[in-house]
C-alpha cells in the first residue's frame, strides 16, 4: 500500500506546524554584521575570524579544511 500526502503551506506556516523556532532576528543580525564589515572596509583576515565565530564549523573544524585543502594544492611526488 502506497499513501501520499501534499501539503501546501509556506515555509512560516510549515515551521510553526513543525514547532521550530523563528531564526529570522538571528539571520537579520549575522546579515547586518555581514553588512557593517564591509562597508567599514574590514581587513581579510577579520573575514576568516568571524566565520570562525559566526559560521558552524568551530576551529578545528576550519584547521580540518585547511589541512585538506593544502594538501590539495602540493605537487605530487
């Protein structure tokens, strides 16, 4: 036996159905961060320390991709 079901909702109204928190305030704050960085002609390397704070990978995280990523990039023997 084989039951399908369509809902249509938008996504609001699938997400207070699914009782998940409203993020759009949090994604509103990390957008005007973005913003105000650039606009205030931050340096590259503040860029890398708040992904760092901000994004959702924690330092080792990055040190992981960075690993990866150089060795990527070196000749082979």
């Amino acid at each position: 036996m084989k039951v399908s079901v369509d809902v249509d909702c938008t996504p609001e109204e699938a997400r207070r159905f699914l009782g998940l928190p409203d993020l759009s305030p949090v994604h509103e704050a990390y957008v005007e961060k973005m913003k105000a960085a650039v606009t205030d002609g931050a340096a590259p390397e503040m860029f890398g320390e708040m992904m760092k704070a901000w994004g959702p990978m924690n330092e080792a995280g990055m040190n992981m991709w960075k690993q990866m990523l150089d060795q990527m990039g070196k000749a082979p023997r």
